[in-house]
C-alpha cells in the first residue's frame, strides 16, 4: 500500500500595499504625537496625569483633577464650571478640547506596554496571501512571466503595457513604480 506524499500548503505573498500601510503608519505616528501635546498643554494645570485615564477623555479628566486640586472652591458652593472660569481655564481646556477631536478622528487603536501607549499598525491587513495549491500554482506561473519579461526588458524593448491585454489581464502595471505586478482580483 502506497502513501501519497501530501504536501502541506503555505501561502504565497501575493501583494503588500505598501502606500496604506505607511498612511496608516503615518496616522498612527500622529494619534501619538497630538497625545503627547495634549499632555504637554495639559500638564501646565494640573500636577500629574494617569496617561491611560487621560487618554480615554483628554478635557474630562483635566478638568476632574483640577476641581479636584481646588476643592476648597467647590466647598464653597461653586459649580465646577463656574470654578473652571474664576481659574481661567477655558481657554486651555478650549485648545485641549480642539486637539482631542482631532486626536478622537484618528481611527487607531492605543496600546500600552509598560504605561506607555503605542499604536501596532497589522502589515497582514495591508497583504493578500495565496488561498489553495491552485492559486500557489497561477501565482508561480505570472510571477515567472513577470521575471522573464524583465529579463528580456534588459536585452529588448517590451512594450509593458500591452503585457496586461495579453494575459488576460493576470498581469496589471503599477505605473508608479513602472512594475508589473499579479492581478489582485484573480485571487
């Protein structure tokens, strides 16, 4: 009794978007950073700050801790808005409040390690991989017509952008980069 040998499937890598994936990064860098200066703005009126606490609502945790250092005001009767205004605060939390909605309008996810927040942008989200044995199989094929046509682009002229037409569209351009490339759609 013979046993085929059954060879297990790896995906193929067959495109990486790297465009998105470094807007997304660049988002990312900046959620950072207007978090940062939030906190920096933020630390000129209040004494310490719990980054995870302020991170979750930036102006409604600055204004706590500051009816907070200033309870005395509030023993007297005063609303905290009214306290806010006698410590001339508006103007602060305003700026607070326009960085926040622009912080809050980037669509990133914090983490934190330690304390510290960091965004992880997924390069998988940004790549489309192989799904079967079939699709390893066209994706060898057009990424060896790929190679040979830049092989022959060395000797001969090749008119690249009429390889698309001749492959039934399995081969686009990517006419940034001058490239050609598998057709996403055909996996």
């Amino acid at each position: 009794m013979e046993k085929e040998a059954v060879q297990e499937f790896k995906p193929m890598l067959i495109s990486f978007n790297e465009g998105e994936y470094n807007s997304e990064c660049r988002l990312a860098e900046q959620k950072l950073e207007l978090l940062e200066q939030c906190k920096r703005l933020a630390i000129e009126h209040i004494k310490e700050i719990n980054l995870k606490q302020f991170a979750g609502d930036i102006v409604t945790y600055v204004k706590a801790e500051i009816i907070k250092a200033n309870s005395e005001m509030k023993k007297l009767g005063l609303s905290d808005n009214k306290i806010l205004y006698l410590l001339d605060k508006e103007n602060a939390l305003k700026k607070l409040e326009a960085l926040q909605i622009q912080y809050e309008s980037i669509n990133a996810e914090l983490s934190w390690r330690k304390d510290e927040p960091s965004i992880k942008v997924e390069k998988d989200k940004h790549s489309k991989w192989t799904k079967s044995p079939e699709q390893n199989k066209k994706l060898t094929a057009i990424k060896n017509f790929i190679k040979a046509t830049e092989n022959m682009d060395k000797e001969f002229r090749i008119l690249k952008g009429l390889i698309p037409q001749l492959t039934s569209n399995a081969i686009t351009i990517d006419f940034r980069k001058q490239k050609l490339q598998p057709n996403t759609i055909l996996f």
